[in-house]
C-alpha cells in the first residue's frame, strides 16, 4: 500500500484520501500532541515555592498551597484540633441535621455541611455573587494595563503556522493551520487521485480476486438467461470505454434505447425505469449518461426464501420481495387479534385506576329497595328463559 507519502507519527503508508495519518488513532494522538506542543509554550507556575514562615521565621521551598514550614503546620494543626475539640465540648458547633438560620434571608434551614452559611435557595445567588466579585477583583489585578492585557493573550494563542512547500505543485504557502499539507483544494484532489492509482497499481492482484469472487457469487444466484444479459450488459460497457480511449465511433450494435425496449415488450417507459432503479431489469446498461438495454435483457422475479411463520410456527416460501412474516391471511389475522388482545391488557393495567373511577362516576348508587327490585327482575327473566327452553326440547 505504498503511496509515496507516510503517516507523521507512525511512519506507515497512508491509505488513500489520508494525508496527514493513516488511522484515527495516529490522528488522536497528533492531536493530542499538537494541544501539547501549544500548551507548552504558555508560562506555568512552579508547583513550588519559596516563602518565609510566619510562625518561626525560617525561609523554606514548600508546596503551592503552604503558608507555613512543615514543622510549624504539624503543629498548627495540633492547635486546631485541639481549639475544634473544645468547641465541640462547649455546644459551639453545629452538627450535620440540625437548624440554623440563613445569612442572607434569615429562615432556618438544615444543615448538611460544617461550612454552609445559606438555605437552598439562597446559595445559588450567594455562590454567583462571590464569584462574580472574585472575577471582577482578578481582572483588574491583572488585565491593569492593555500592555499586560496583550501579554496576558499572546501566551494563550495558538502558535502561527510556518510557510510550507506544497507537495504537488511545489508553491511556497502560508496553512491556515498547523494541519495544512496543500495549498489549494485542486492540489489536494490531484494528491488523492494519485495516491488512489498507486494503490489500485500496488493492490491490482488482491483487487482483481476481491471482484473475481463477488462476480463468482453474484453470477451463481442468477439464472441462464441472467447470466447471459448481465455479461451481454459488461460487454458494451468495455467496448464504450474501448471507444472512448481510442477516439472511435461507439458501436450499438445489440442495443436499443429504453424507448425502443418499452415499445418491443409493450411497457410504459416509467415501468422499465422502475424496472432498472430497482435492479430488477439485468441487461439495461449506462454509457455516456443515457441508458440502453441489450438485446437478451430479462426481467429478473424476486427470489423465493424460505421463513418460519410467526403464528403457527411451520415453515413456508415467501417472495423476497413481500416481507411477510405469516403463512396465511388466517395466521396473520389471529396474530392481529392477540396483538390487539395484549395492547388492550397493557392499556388497561396502565389506565385501570383512572378507567375504574370514571366507571363508578356513571354507574348511580341505588338504594337496598332498587337493588332487590332488580334481583326480583333478574330472577323472573331468568325463569322465563328456562321454561321456554324446556318447551323447545318437548317439542
């Protein structure tokens, strides 16, 4: 896969279309590189530094965020523990879960945290406040001057991309950035292209079995008369392009116009132009922009497969073309029937509290009276019915 150019981080020729890295995984880490290169650039703070101690005097290299020599902070925090137990023993702390009352508004809330000042819903606009009040402190201690200011910015700008050479046409260019390879879209198009004929040159044998096997398997799943108006439909494909490379007069001889076709098989022109969208029409062949279709070209039927029913379970050949999932009308309308059935039970397990409750608003209270009047009547309906099911038996 050689294309005469090579992956900035591995090395590796790149693939077609590529021109700065072969994988997203070589561009991840020129990213990341690229971000770090940048970075370093910027002035960072020492994670040391150098102060004199308030308590003892002494002048020591501690870490960032000490205000003391080692000694002294061991026992500084001795101090503090000390000063927190006693607190605790004289009730002057607050424990997590008990009340106070909030700085700012005043209401009593529960405390969750030995530092909280505010109740929920003053903490957001507190928290806003002092920061807004750090930040405005921060500017003016350091954008002080527009020449700071503009010291301040340089050091985080992205570095300006050197002049390079175009790999292509061999113009000196400025990059827009610091992943420019081409000076112009042309060049790039030209770079790819040639990086795509060296690798279709180095890969032809591999490429030449890859098609040989697809054409091996597309022509096994085709019939006689497929087979013959496919490779009929190729052959006018190479001899239009035999054509155009010498400067020759194309040969149609074996080939007639949609026009033609449609008429010869008595069809309408839409119907064969949905025909070849579809695949369906094996022999309709495009040179030069306009279709023709060949002599021996044949409507290609859909397939058959074979596919078990969902309902009944028994396996049955369908068309592949009708993705139906049921043997029969009667297995797909007993299919729609459950469906129904367990659409209707998962309604009314989600709905039944409402459902019940607006039943009960239209069924009306009756009284013991109206409800032993229409036991009576059931009762009587019922009688009637059985006495004339006995006549009909007698008779």
């Amino acid at each position: 896969m050689e294309t005469g150019r090579r992956c900035v981080i591995c090395g590796r020729p790149l693939p077609p279309r590529h021109t700065k890295y072969c994988s997203p995984d070589c561009a991840r880490i020129g990213a990341n590189n690229l971000a770090r290169e940048v970075t370093s650039q910027r002035p960072h703070p020492s994670p040391f530094h150098t102060i004199t101690c308030p308590d003892c005097g002494r002048e020591v290299t501690v870490p960032i965020k000490s205000k003391r020599c080692p000694a002294c902070q061991a026992e500084a925090d001795r101090r503090h523990d000390r000063e927190c137990k006693q607190r605790q023993r004289l009730g002057k702390t607050r424990p997590i879960g008990s009340t106070d009352l909030c700085e700012r508004c005043g209401k009593p809330y529960t405390v969750w945290s030995g530092l909280q000042k505010y109740c929920k819903e003053c903490a957001p606009v507190a928290i806003a406040e002092a920061d807004r009040a750090a930040s405005v402190a921060w500017n003016r201690e350091h954008y002080s001057s527009p020449e700071k200011r503009a010291e301040i910015n340089a050091g985080k700008r992205r570095p300006t991309p050197n002049k390079a050479v175009c790999p292509v046409c061999g113009q000196s260019f400025t990059p827009s950035s610091t992943r420019g390879v081409y000076c112009s879209p042309e060049c790039a198009a030209a770079a790819r292209k040639t990086a795509n004929a060296q690798y279709h040159q180095d890969n032809k044998p591999a490429i030449r079995e890859r098609k040989r096997k697809w054409y091996r398997a597309k022509a096994a799943a085709m019939t006689d008369e497929e087979r013959r108006a496919y490779q009929d439909a190729q052959n006018a494909v190479g001899r239009a392009n035999y054509a155009r490379r010498h400067g020759l007069v194309f040969d149609q001889t074996g080939l007639m116009s949609l026009r033609e076709y449609a008429d010869k098989i008595g069809a309408q022109y839409g119907t064969v132009m949905a025909r070849i969208r579809s695949g369906r029409l094996i022999g309709a062949v495009r040179i030069n922009g306009h279709w023709y279709v060949t002599g021996s070209a044949v409507a290609a039927q859909p397939k058959q497969e074979w596919v078990v029913c969902r309902q009944c379970g028994k396996e049955f050949a369908r068309n592949s073309a009708l993705r139906t999932a049921y043997c029969s009308d009667e297995c797909r309308k007993a299919a729609n029937a459950q469906h129904n059935r367990e659409s209707a039970a998962k309604w009314y397990q989600k709905n039944r509290d409402r459902v019940l409750a607006k039943q009960t608003e239209k069924r009306p209270s009756l009284t013991d009276e109206e409800k032993r009047q229409r036991l009576r009547e059931y009762n009587r309906e019922y009688k009637r019915k059985q006495r004339e099911r006995q006549k009909q038996q007698e008779t």
